[in-house]
C-alpha cells in the first residue's frame, strides 16, 4: 500500500526567502509519480509539478522544484523567492504504476500549512 | 477550457433533506473523482468512475450515492446526512492510464449538515 508522509504541520518563512517542504513516500511499484498541489484559504487544490520515478533529472516549474532523491524516498518541494501570495496548505501526492487497476488513485499527504511573513 | 466547475459552492442542509452536488469539466477527461476533505485534513477519497463507470468506492456509507450520467458530468446525491458528514467536497478529474497526468480540482462545495 501506498503511504505520503509529509512531517511539517506548518512553517513560516520571509517574503522573498526559499522554503523547503518535506515529503517521503512509501511504494513497492518501481514505476510512480509524485505530485505537489498548493490549497489555498478558497479551497482549490492547484497543481504546481510532477515528478516520475523514472525521469532522470529533478522538475522544475518557475519558482517550484523538486529535489527528488529515489532511494531515500523523498520528493522535497523547494518554493524560491516566496510571495505573500505563496501562503496556503501544501500537499504531496501518489499515483502508482497500477493507475488502471487503482481506478487512477491519487493519494494525498498530511500537508504542510506555510505561512509567508512581509 | 481547463477547469472544473462545482456547484454549489456552498450548501446548508437538514438531516431529513435530499441535496446534490454538481461538477461539470470539458477537458475530455474520462477520470472523475469525489473527494472528502475535513477542516486541516488531507483530502479523502471517496469514490473513482473510469469512462462513466463506478471503478472505485472506498466503502463510503449509502446516504452518499454517485452518478456519472456522461463523460462531462459527475453528480453526489446526499441523503439523511449526519453533521460529522460536513466537509469540503472537490471534485476532479484527469484523463485515464497516464501515470503522468494532473488531476484537476474544482473550487469544491462547502456542505454544512445541520
């Protein structure tokens, strides 16, 4: 069974400073992707980057990237230069190789909660 | 056109009622999803259709039931809800068999039982 843990309730962290938000993961599948949504106070769940198991190179996304390390793993997301706007819920998910079977599952982390101080 | 529309955005309702929940995509996705999500919790997910059939219930009660009437639809019929049952409720979707594809997420419906 698949299991996302995020350690970090909340954080905060200074306008325009980088912040680093946690997460392991734990799979037998050797084929997976990782996911990071932003959920701010309005609900949405936002996309922000993906990462596959197999993808040779760590993701980028504008201010977003994720520092995947496969055999410990973990899928950190990295958020540069924050904004005010940056504040919302963070969240880690999983989807495994068995997507047709699990019916595309996507399973979600405990999430992080940052908060960006001016 | 990439986004998932809910309705309604919020929802007050009885025990005894009958409501439904709405959500609408026309991004060609043949994945819908329902999900629960309880205040500072992680969304919850509740139930998966895999081109409009039910491929996934995660032994959610009967006073919730799902209908997806096509590939753009996805309906949650409530009925004889608890208080304990009032929660965000996203809806999304994503095409089908891609290990790589976002799900995309509605604004969500804010159900209050009273």
């Amino acid at each position: 069974a698949q299991k996302i843990t995020q350690t970090q309730p909340g954080m905060f962290v200074q306008e325009k400073e980088a912040v680093t938000l946690d997460c392991t993961y734990d799979t037998s599948d050797p084929s997976y992707g990782l996911f990071w949504y932003k959920q701010p106070s309005s609900g949405e769940m936002i996309f922000l980057i993906y990462q596959g198991s197999y993808d040779q190179q760590n993701a980028t996304e504008g201010r977003y990237s994720l520092n995947f390390q496969k055999a410990r793993k973990s899928a950190n997301l990295v958020i540069s230069a924050s904004q005010l706007g940056d504040s919302a819920m963070y969240f880690c998910a999983m989807r495994d190789a068995r997507i047709k079977a699990a019916g595309n599952k996507l399973t979600f982390g405990g999430g992080t909660r940052v908060l960006v101080k001016p | 056109d990439t986004e998932v529309t809910q309705t309604p955005k919020h929802l007050v309702m009885g025990m005894t009622n009958k409501k439904s929940l709405k959500c609408e995509q026309h991004m060609g996705h043949r994945a819908m999803y329902w999900y629960k999500q309880k205040a500072k919790k992680p969304p919850e997910l509740m139930f998966v259709y895999s081109y409009e059939k039910l491929s996934i219930n995660e032994s959610v009660p009967s006073r919730f039931s799902p209908e997806c009437p096509n590939s753009s639809l996805l309906n949650l019929h409530l009925h004889a809800l608890q208080p304990e049952d009032s929660a965000l409720y996203l809806c999304a979707s994503s095409q089908v068999g891609r290990l790589n594809t976002e799900a995309f997420f509605g604004q969500g419906t804010r159900l209050t039982v009273v």
